[in-house]
C-alpha cells in the first residue's frame, strides 16, 4: 500500500501489469504473512507501535492467510497486497504495519524464508538419492561390466562401483547445498529501503521469531545482496549437471542392453509399437540444461547492479524457483528409475572382456614382476594391435612380449595368472586398491558413505 495519492498517480497505464509480481509471488505470500508477523511482534515489543492495534493487525494478517493469496487486492507485489488486505479489515490503523521497514528489506527476507524450506527440500531428495545409489551398490558389488572412456570399453569394473560414483558426487551436490542454505539462512528485516530507520528496533527479535541463524549487518548490503541465491543456484547446476550424466550413462547402458527400466521410467513410441524409449532419462539429462539457463539468467541480471535497490531484482527471484523446484523433481526421479532398475547380469558380464579391456591388467602384471610400465605397455600395445583389437590369445601375447623384451612372457607371470587376467572377474578382483572397482573396495567405499 503506496498511499491512496501516490496509489492513484501511479495506478494505471500499460506498464501495470508488467510492474507487478502478484502472481510470481504466490511463492512467497507464506512466508510475507510470517515476515510480517515477526515484524509486527517486534514493532509491539519494542513499544514502536501499541498492543491494540498490533493485535489487530495480527489478527487481520490471520483473516488474510486464510482468505489466501488469490482473494488479494491488487498490487504492485505481495507485500503491498496484503498491507492493503490488512488496511481494509483494520482501518488506516493497519497502515502501521510498515512502521520502520520497506518492501525491500521485506522481499529479502521473505526469499530467503521461502528459499530455506525448499533448500531443505532438494537437500532431502539428494540424500535419498544417495540412500537409493547405495542400496542399489550393495546388491551389486560384484556385478561385472565394462567400464567406459571416451564412450570406449576401457576396464572392467563392478556396477556398484559405478553407482558408488555417483553416490561421491551426489554427497558433494547435498554439501554445497548445505553451505548455500547457511548463508541464506541471515535475516535482512530492518534494513528497511537499505538505509535503516531512525526506530528503535531489534533486528535480532525478528531474525529469531522467523528463525534465522543470523542478521544481514549492513543495511545496504541486506536489501541489495542476492549472491546467496547465486550460491543456491550454482550448487542446483551443479547437482544436475551431476544428475544428467547419470541419465546419460543409464540411456547408454538401456542401449546396449545392459540395463531394463521399470516400465513406470520408460515410455514407447506412437507409431512403432516395439518401441521402449528412455524418455524420463532423456528429460532428466535436459533439467541440466533449464538449471543451468536459469543460472545464466541470475547471473546476468545481476551483473552490474548499483547499490542498493533496483527493480531488477524482482526478476532475479523466480530464476531460483523454477531451477530448485525441476531439480528437485529431477532428483526424485533419477532416484526411482535407478531403484526399480534390473541389471543385466549376463550381458553385462559377457559384455565386460569387449575391446581387451583386460590389457591394463596384464601390464600390470608385468610391471608387478619388473618390468618398466612404459616397457609392458608397449607388449600390450603390439599384442593389441596384432589381434585386431579384441583380446589376443596367450600366444599372441607370449609373441609379443619375445619381439619387446626378448625373453618369454612366462619369465615373469605364469601362464595361469595370465588366463586369470584375461577374465574381467578376475581382472577386476586384483583392482583392490581404495575406492576401486573390486568387491572389496566397493564395500569398503558404501560403508564409508553410510556412515
Ligand atoms: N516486488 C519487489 C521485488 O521482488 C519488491 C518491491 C520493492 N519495490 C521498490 N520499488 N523498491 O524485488
């Protein structure tokens, strides 16, 4: 509420609609009912305003949360309509209610109210997603499958050290979270425009009532500040970013067989009717891509603000809401489809030895017995060539490593560690070594995450 003679001259034209956030603000009409409340609360306390009308306030401010936001009047945002709420059911008396602050400390805090409750939110579904990786890594510590670079079969590994991977970036996704909900959780109320108020108020009173750890000291900083949101929002692409390579991956393996959605992850085709399509993944790897142009979006608008205010931070806001509220489904999502998700064990073993992924293992092997790595890389290297790129035989390999070293291969490992090698469950059982692919570690990697 602007006051009825400014409220006039500035009322119309074909500008209003697209000054206003009423709608966007919907997200925030809880938390203005409790920021206001806080607010009032203080105003009594501290004598600045008295307990009758005060109390008419807070009992108007309960009418208008119970009449909601869409029974609001108009107003260039939430915060002037529901001061204009509160004035209609109370009489100018209401008008007291912005003793001492300004929308610009109120929106501020009333981001960061709402912010908090949705952090905690995305921060839950991180940690079940977690929870899920996990579970699904302990049934399959020692299910064998091909291990990729460059989309390449590279090593074998074990898909629970592949879920165990993802687990090590989500728990990373939740801290920083954790650390952008620290920072959001400071209160700006009382910074009033940003230049403070000659009131004797106390801005510790309403960042308890409303539960923030902390106050925003400097009044300009307080109403001018929005890096916390760029914090959030880094940390949600972040996440997704983290989320989409998990999709990515589950759209490969589904490729190759390696791996069957749940019927409820999957969708088919209008036309082909053999068709079953990885559709949910395919969205989940795009929230990447919304996530990372709401941050843009932030970041840009942001760019080059003066102190304190300016409008543009009304268009800051929702970059936040629409990046927290898809990545959160996201998350969700991903977590479901992998939990009802059946691993092809056979194909995924059989798949496992493609390419000579064993190689490493056996120059290894060789270097295990002596042999410069460089040296035994080379053996492997001319036996790979040799058999065309599948994985040679004994004797290919014995041939090799005469024309490298000009010894036989079985002076330094004998013929039966060799065929262990050449088994991607064997090859995979040597890779023991903390945090690799071998049952072991696997286990060893999950119970370090439990706990
Ligand atoms: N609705 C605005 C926002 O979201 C707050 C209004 C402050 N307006 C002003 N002219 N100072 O940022």
């Amino acid at each position: 509420n602007i006051g009825v003679v400014r409220r006039e001259r500035f009322s119309g034209g074909p500008a209003r609609g697209f000054l206003s956030s009423l709608a966007a603000d919907e997200r925030i009409f809880a938390a203005d009912i409790a920021v206001d409340r806080a607010h009032v609360i203080m105003l009594i306390e501290q004598d600045i305003i008295d307990a009758a009308t005060g109390e008419s306030i807070l009992t108007a401010l309960d009418s208008v949360e119970t009449a909601g936001h869409d029974e609001l009047p108009d107003g260039e945002d939430v915060h002037e309509a529901i001061e204009t709420a509160v004035i209609d059911r109370v009489g100018p008396a209401g008008g007291k209610m912005h003793t001492a602050r300004s929308r610009n400390d109120e929106v501020a805090t009333c981001i960061r109210y709402r912010l908090r409750s949705d952090l905690l939110q995305a921060i839950d579904a991180t940690l079940e997603l977690k929870k899920i990786l996990l579970e699904a890594g302990k049934v399959h510590t020692e299910t064998i499958m091909p291990g990729y670079t460059h989309l390449q079969p590279a090593q074998p590994i074990t898909v629970g050290h592949w879920l165990c991977s993802y687990a090590a970036g989500i728990e990373r996704d939740t801290a920083r979270l954790l650390d952008a909900y620290d920072r959001v959780n400071t209160s700006p109320l009382g910074a009033a425009a940003f230049a403070g108020t000659p009131f004797e108020i106390d801005r510790e009173r309403t960042a308890t009532l409303l539960g923030f750890d902390d106050v925003l000291e400097n009044t300009i900083d307080a109403v001018a500040a929005r890096d916390s949101l760029i914090e959030t929002l880094s940390a949600l692409a972040a996440h997704a970013i983290t989320l989409s390579g998990m999709a990515e991956d589950l759209i490969i393996f589904a490729n190759k067989g390696y791996v069957k959605l749940a019927d409820q992850y999957a969708s088919t085709s209008s036309i082909m009717p053999q068709k079953v399509n990885p559709d949910t993944l395919e969205l989940v790897r795009a929230v990447a891509g919304d996530v990372t142009g709401e941050l843009t979006g932030l970041l840009t608008t942001l760019k080059g603000l003066p102190r304190a205010y300016n409008r543009d931070l009304q268009r800051a806001t929702p970059h936040v809401w629409g990046a927290i509220d898809d990545t959160t489904e996201t998350t969700a999502i991903i977590g479901g489809a992998i939990k009802t998700a059946q691993w092809a064990d056979e194909a995924l073993e059989s798949a496992a030895g493609d390419g000579f992924s064993t190689a490493t293992g056996i120059a290894d092997a060789l270097a295990m017995a002596g042999i410069p790595f460089r040296t035994a890389h080379e053996v492997l290297a001319v036996a790979t060539d040799r058999a065309g790129n599948e994985t040679p035989t004994v004797e290919t390999l014995n041939h090799a490593a005469e024309d490298i070293l000009g010894e036989s291969l079985f002076t330094y490992v004998d013929q039966d560690t060799i065929i262990d090698i050449l088994d991607p469950v064997m090859n995979v059982s040597t890779r023991d070594s903390r945090g690799g692919p071998a049952t072991a570690a696997v286990t060893a990697t999950i119970e370090m995450y439990e706990n």
